[in-house]
C-alpha cells in the first residue's frame, strides 16, 4: 500500500509552503497540520506532517470529526 503524501518526504519547510501554503502552521514547531477536506457532516481530513532538522521525515493522514491534537513522533 502506498503511503499518504509519500512525495512529501526529504522536502524542506520552505519547498512545502511553496507546495501547499502555511495553513497557520508555526514554522519553528516540528509538526504541521493541514486541512485536506471537510464533508457536510463535519468529518475533516487533515495531512499530518512531521520534520526532524526542517526536513519532513514522515506524513500521516488522520480522519476525525472535530479538532485534531498534535502528537509526536
């Protein structure tokens, strides 16, 4: 199976706010958020995406409904 956003991985944080904006996303914080979708029911759809020496090392796809916490690695 393929990984979400797997073409993200290596890239900058500079190259990603090129790539998709900064979504309010604080720059120095190793891990950002992004809001992929919304359905009508309020199920959201966020990019999780986590940098080690502002290079992203790894990216996850999480469905909630409501807000999202920021985990670690």
């Amino acid at each position: 199976m393929k990984k979400p956003y797997a073409e993200l991985t290596g890239m900058t944080k500079n190259e990603l706010l090129h790539e998709m904006g900064d979504d309010f996303n604080f720059y120095p914080d190793p891990v950002w958020i992004y809001l992929l979708h919304k359905n009508f029911l309020g199920r959201k759809t966020f990019l999780i995406v986590h940098f080690e020496k502002n290079i992203i090392i790894k990216t996850a796809i999480k469905k909630t409904y409501g807000n999202i916490a920021k985990t670690r690695l």
